[in-house]
C-alpha cells in the first residue's frame, strides 16, 4: 500500500502527521515509524528563515511510486504500508516539508523501510530548495546532479 | 521549429515565466539545446557563471518524465524540462 502526494504550502490542505496515522493504521504492522523532515534555522553558519521548495511533481511521484516498489528486491520486505507526502512553495521554520510513514510487521523492518526512502528521495527526486536567510538574501542550494 | 523549455529549481532564475522557448533545427541534440540555454545567459545575464555552471549540471527530461541524454535528437516540436541538481527531503 502506498499514498503519495504533494502538498502546495500556498493551499488549504497541510501535510499532517495525522492522515499518515490514519492510513498506516491497520492490525496487520506492528511496527510504525515516522520521519519528518522540518525547517532549520542554520545552514552552513546562515541564519535561515525558510525555505522554498519546488518540486516537478509527475517526476516527483513516479520516484516515489519507483522507490517504492523496488524495497521488494532491495531489501525484501514484502508486506508493508508506505505515506509519502512533500511539500512545494514557501515552509517558515520548524514547519514540516516531509512526512515519510512506514508500516511493517517488525521493528527492524520499519528502520531500515524509513531510512531508504529518504536516502533515496534526496539521491532520485526532482525536489529543490530555495533557502532564505535573514539577512533578506535568498539561495538555491547545490544538489546531487542526475546528468549521467 | 519552436521548442518550450520548463525551468525548475535554480534554472528559475533564468526568467520570469516558467519556461524558455528555443528555436532549433530538426535533428538537434539536447548537447545543441544546452548551448543555445548557455548562449541565451551569456545575451541576457552577462554570461552569469553561476547560471552557466547551472546548465551544464543539469540533466534535461521529455515530456514524458524520462532523462534523455545529450546524444537525444529532437526530430519534432516538442517541450523538456531542464532538472538543476537536486536535493529535496
């Protein structure tokens, strides 16, 4: 089972820790773990007061949706429940800009499921983040390239 | 032909909408299209280095959201995405 999507931080709807709840809630897990990515104040010695992200979103999903089936292979855990959801557009700090939600039957599963997808979502997704600092400056951050 | 060009992440700057069109000849590769985009920093932003070093890390995709390689020929009007280095999460 997996959800995916992409919050727009300039919309009604929020990224919540609760709609992860709701869908990873089943009596089949027995372990459940949440990653949640967030906004901090200092980078690189930068006072940072958010960040702006942009995302290419079919790309975005399909990474997501590909990462998601591969965990099969890659780290043979067949049953499990998986929530994805990132943010796009302005994130003020401590606000949260990803909520990755794993569920499996065991807790040595759920480890190692939640700390593959993020590895992999920074390494594969077409996201960026635009930090603001401030001193009023603004600056895209470098990132891995995938120009093979 | 006419070929549209969307900007994401750093390459934002580059304009104020977001995409770039670009004419190009049929049969051209995205190597040529990644010269014209250096072509069109150096006309517009004084040959921004840091916009230029942009380009040449970036990976270009197709409509389609497959990463084409800079051999990929353009045989007919259609529209890319350039894919500045990433970094999410």
């Amino acid at each position: 089972m997996l959800h995916t999507k992409i919050i727009d931080a300039s919309k009604v709807e929020k990224i919540e820790i609760s709609k992860a709840e709701n869908f990873l809630n089943q009596s089949k897990f027995g372990a459940v773990i949440y990653f949640v990515g967030t906004v901090r104040d200092l980078n690189e010695n930068k006072k940072v007061t958010g960040i702006t992200y942009d995302a290419k979103e079919s790309m975005v999903i399909k990474s997501f949706e590909e990462i998601y089936e591969e965990v099969d292979k890659k780290l043979n855990i067949k049953e499990k429940a998986v929530f994805i959801e990132h943010v796009k557009g302005y994130v003020s700090l401590k606000e949260k800009s990803i909520i990755i939600g794993v569920a499996c039957k065991h807790r040595d599963q759920a480890f190692a499921l939640s700390r593959y997808i993020i590895e992999e979502i920074k390494k594969r997704s077409p996201i960026w983040k635009k930090e603001h600092y401030k001193n009023e400056d603004s600056e895209w951050l470098k990132g891995i390239s995938l120009n093979n | 032909m006419k070929i549209s060009v969307e900007l994401f992440g750093a390459a934002r700057e580059f304009s104020n909408k977001s995409h770039i069109d670009f004419e190009v000849i049929e049969n051209s590769s995205i190597k040529d299209l990644r010269n014209q985009m250096i072509d069109f920093v150096d006309l517009n932003f004084k040959g921004n280095e840091t916009f230029k070093r942009i380009i040449k890390s970036s990976a270009f995709c197709s409509s389609d959201d497959k990463i084409v390689s800079d051999n990929y020929k353009i045989v007919k009007k259609q529209n890319f995405s350039i894919i500045p280095p990433i970094g999410g999460g």
